[in-house]
C-alpha cells in the first residue's frame, strides 16, 4: 500500500490471464485460441483501414460493426453494445446492470474474472455451487439475489445448458437482470439471443476471440433490449467515448460478413475436440462432455499439477484452475488435429513415466 | 431509471465528445486530429501485423511498444503504462490513484471528461478557479486537497505552464499524487517526464491521437515511479487483461520508432498555428497564446454560437463548451494551411454579413 493510492487498489486481486509465452515451437493450448486464422477477408478489411484516416477519432458507436452482427442475429443493431473485448463489455455489465442491494449469484466454477470484477466495483456477490456433476443447476439460484451471471458453455467445464433450461430461469427470475456469458457458444451450445426479444431481463454477451479467431483484435458484445444497452452506453461515455479502434471495426465488420469461414472453422474445431476426447479418454482420463473449444479432463492416477508441467516439459502449454474443486483437472485448448495429437503422444508418454515403465 | 440497472447509472452526466460527422468535404476542426495522416512505418508495421496470429491474445503488457516509448522518452520501460487511450489511462488514473478521502481538485476549465470520472467512479472534487487571463494559478491549489489533475497545455485555453512551474507545484504537494495530462504537448509546450526520476508523485500522460496522428488506433500512456505504475497495473488487471490490440501495438511502436515523420508534422502544424493566429487576430478575434494544435479564440462583436452555426453551413465544424467562462469562444483545431484558409475566409464572409454588408 502508497501513500500515493486510493485506498481501493490495495483491496483488488487482479485477475491472472493464461501465460503468453514468447517461446518457439510451442504447442499453445492453454488460453482456447482459434488454432485457424481470422477470415481473409477480416485480414483484407484491416489492411485497407490501414490508411491516412487513421488520424481521425474511429465511429464511437461502431455503427458498420453493429450492422453486420445485427444482420447476423437477426437482431436490431441498437440491440447491441460493441467493446474492446468481451472482458471490457462484462466490467461495464458489471458496473451498469449487477450491483444492487442484494448481491450478485453466480456458480462457484465458472468464469474466474467474476469475481475480480465484483472486487474493482463493489459488488457483492454469492457462490451457487454446481452440481456433482460440475453442471450448473438453474433451480439453485437463489429467489433474494440482485442478480445472476454464467457462462453458458461454463468455463472451465464446457458443459452447456439447453436454451429452455435458460428460459425457465429467466422466467423464474423476471424481476433482475440475467447476465448470460456465451464466450463459446459457437462451438456447439444454443444461443439465448432469440430470447431477448422476449425477456427484457436478458442481456448475452460474445466474444470475437474464440470462434471468430480475433483474440488479437479485442472485440466483444453484448445483446438485449435498449433498457440494458443504454445502462452499458451511458456507463461507456462515462469511461472511454471511442473504445474500438478503427482497424477492430473494419476487421470484426469482415468476420462477420465470411460466414462460410467462420462456419468450415468451427466445425473443424468441434469435430477436433470430438477425437481428442476419444483420445484422452482411451488414455484413462475422465473428461467432461465439452460443447467449448477446450475438454476439462482429469486422469484418476495422475495428478494434474504433475501432467501440467511433464507436459510443459515437452513444450505443450494447458491450463490448470487451483482452486478446490477444479484442481484436478487440466483444462485444455482444442488445437489442430495435428496439435492434438502431439499432446496425446505426449501424455502417453507421462503416464508410462509416471507408472515406472521408462526413464523420466 | 431502470429497475435492471445499477443505482449509479442513472447519476451518471456522460461525457460528451466532439461530433464524427459522416459529411464528405468538410473541414473538420473540432476534435483536434492531426491534419497530416500517421507515419508511413506505422502504416507498414499494421499491415504486416495483419495476419493469422491475429487468433493469439496480444502481449497483454505491450512489451516492445514500452520499450520503444522508454528508448524515445529516456526513461525505463517499466515506468511506462499503456492503455487502450489517454481516456482510458486516465479513468484508470481516476480509480488507482486519485480517490482520496479528500477532494482532488483541478481547474474550473479544463479536460470535461475529470468531472464524468469522478462521478463515474465516485471521487470527490473541487474545482480551482482560472485566472482572468483563463491560465492556471499553481498558487490557488488548495493545500488540503487529495491530489491535482490538469492538462497542461490546457484545455481548451491552449495555455502552458513552463516546466518550472510544476516542478514548484511538486514541491508544494509532495503528498499527494500531481497529474499532468500533456496530450498536446507535443506542440510546443515543456513535457514534465523529466521530473518523474525526482518526484515520486508525479504522473505525466501522453496521447498518440494528437502529435503521432493516430486517433483512429487509440493508444495512450502514463509515465511515473513503479509505485503509481504498479497502482495502475493492478487496476487494469482487474478490469481487462489485454487492452491494446496486436495491430495498436505494432503500429504505435513503429510511430516512435519515426522520430523524423513526427518532427516534420510537429513542426507544421506549429508552423500553421502561429498563421492561424494571425490571421484570427487580423479579423478581429481575441486568441489565446496557444501552445496545443487548437487556438480558443472569441470575437469582441459576434456570438461564439452565432459563428459556429454559420461555419457549419459552410462545412467547416469547430468545437464550443457551452459553459459560463468558455461560452464566448470557439476552439479550433489547427488544420493544414488550406483548411485554415478556408475557416479564415469563411469567417471574413460570415463577419461582414452579419455586420449587413451582404445578403445571407
């Protein structure tokens, strides 16, 4: 603590992000990365931005970005917010439409940085645990919360629940704001966009990280009535008037418009992740129906913090949560076939070490 | 008032920023963009950037912008924070270190966006008079305030205090944390990040969107001891990991790296200003000494508003506060000598109808 610090700042546990590592050669799977690159297109629209108007401010409302989604969903584009990533969208969803009297409920596994978020801004908030199953069970929320977020597919998890599941929650909870976090929504789940037309209490949010491979362009959104999104506006031009760049809104408009590539990307991503847990799962492992890019898996043996850093031994880089109920597990990107296989070979090797067959 | 909204939502006066008109052929001198477009190396690098390992997350620390920042600025990398613009380093600023039990206090004309800050983020202020010439009095801080914050040059009075000046003010608070906001230094004015190695309650914040003609890529900076870098650092970390995009960071790395690209346009732009003034002066106009790439300048006869409305008919757009001690003035930007032109032999048009020489 400074002299020189509001008194908050000593208060805050910053979030800590997947490692970006500089090394060569990598086998990167541990922040749920596009293992494709983004739509040429995207890339062709970003270098054609790439010009003298770069000296002028960008449009503050992204009014061309909101267009192509609007389009996309179906949507009316004033029924969308745009930020510089999805992790700026939810702290402004945070600060706009989750702090209230009674607190915030979200599950005790889900998205890490919730927490962090209801530090920086005061929000108060209570854990709902999942189940035995590690599913989230919609009938334990509570009836006295000011409100509830989760991530549906759950991190780290990847279990999904179905649209109707939503519906029933969203219809036992009517009278607060229902926050639903749909980071991975494209790789197999329902999205609950269809629902806000009905449900003033809805707001979802996306990322353009996952599915659409843009993680290095930082863009996110966020749907519902114009109730919510003009709470998100007037908290935006409160903190930041132009938040996307111009070379993000010509880009992320691109993505949008490529809808074969973002189509033949996912399915190469989910019919990925369907062979490397056939894979992990002939190597002993438990793994948890995914519908994300990533398997949340845990071998009964070996212990996760013993896999993780044999496996970064080998250059292949996962991610482990320490947390009770979540340590066991690694949670691991689903990369190219040819990456996934690298990991199981590499696991086959762990565990015959580990189990004393080979020299370490 | 929503019942899904936060309680602060509906207390929030959002900020408002100067209109992006969408009209072709205007000149547009009313949000202080560089007339001349970014380096062409800055263009070069992005493009170069645009391409598949846009699907990984950035450097969340922007290591190789830092570093080339540090190398321009003579200072350590690790004294330099960035942000996804100077309004974003600066809310940042409003949360880590400039809510204190005591009010912080800055200029009653200054950046408008302090106040929406501190209501945003619930920082109790005072404002501290100009003198009649509309300059900061460095004596007229208070001595029990919690910290200062002012834009030096100013804004909108395009007044700078000289470095000594500051320095004095440092001197005179060493207990609380002093920031100078020095987005338009660059244009004549004495930067203070000199003095952060001797004052650990210095704070100095630089903008890309002003003198590096980058505004469309929003990046800004902080410099400071690692005591108020670390205090910002924790804040972002707990608000959004990867604030600068890939793109951002290449192409504002390269733009330092172009030091004669920034000289050349520093100098006309400078060299514009002075004809500007002149020519002002010659129709009649009072206009402060500035030293930003904007003059604030009023006419003893005509109505600031009276003036505004007239140019815009004529495609030309300027900026005016509509608060009681900057009412009566027009800022406006410094655009290329064609452009000044232009505004100038508008306005002769505009001032000899309005004194009946001619039909409107």
């Amino acid at each position: 603590m400074s002299r020189f610090w509001s008194p908050l700042v000593d208060t805050l546990k910053p979030y800590v992000a997947g490692e970006q590592p500089q090394m060569r050669d990598l086998v990167k799977l541990n922040t749920n990365e596009n293992p494709y690159g983004p739509s040429p297109r995207a890339l062709a629209a970003i270098k054609a931005a790439a010009d003298d108007a770069l000296r002028l401010y960008p449009d503050p409302m992204s009014t061309k970005l909101r267009e192509a989604v609007a389009a996309h969903h179906r949507v009316k584009a004033d029924q969308i917010f745009v930020g510089n990533s999805s992790d700026e969208v939810l702290a402004l969803v945070f600060q706009a439409l989750l702090k209230h009297e009674r607190p915030l409920a979200f599950p005790d596994v889900t998205y890490s940085f919730y927490p962090v978020w209801c530090g920086l801004y005061g929000v108060s908030y209570r854990e709902v645990p999942l189940d035995g199953e590690l599913r989230i069970d919609i009938d334990a929320f509570p009836g006295d919360c000011g409100a509830i977020i989760f991530a549906n597919p759950n991190a780290p998890t990847g279990h999904a629940l179905a649209r109707a599941e939503i519906e029933r929650l969203l219809k036992a909870h009517p009278d607060i704001p229902v926050v639903i976090d749909e980071a991975y929504v494209d790789f197999g789940a329902e999205s609950t966009i269809p629902l806000i037309a009905a449900y003033p209490n809805l707001l979802v949010t996306h990322t353009l990280s996952k599915s659409r491979s843009l993680a290095g362009l930082r863009i996110g959104l966020a749907f519902g009535q114009r109730d919510l999104i003009d709470a998100l506006e007037r908290v935006k031009d409160s903190f930041n008037s132009y938040p996307l760049d111009r070379l993000a809104q010509a880009g992320a408009t691109a993505a949008y418009e490529d809808v074969d590539w973002f189509e033949q990307c996912r399915a190469k991503v989910i019919a990925s992740r369907e062979r490397l847990t056939d894979s992990l799962r002939k190597l002993g492992f438990d793994v948890l129906p995914s519908k994300a890019n990533f398997v949340f898996a845990r071998h009964p043996v070996h212990a996760a913090a013993d896999l993780q850093r044999a496996l970064r031994e080998k250059a292949i880089i996962v991610r482990r949560f320490d947390k009770p109920r979540t340590k066991d597990f690694l949670r691991i990107t689903v990369g190219t076939d040819a990456e996934c296989e690298r990991l199981a070979a590499a696991l086959k090797e762990i565990l015959r070490w580990n189990e004393g067959a080979g020299p370490r």
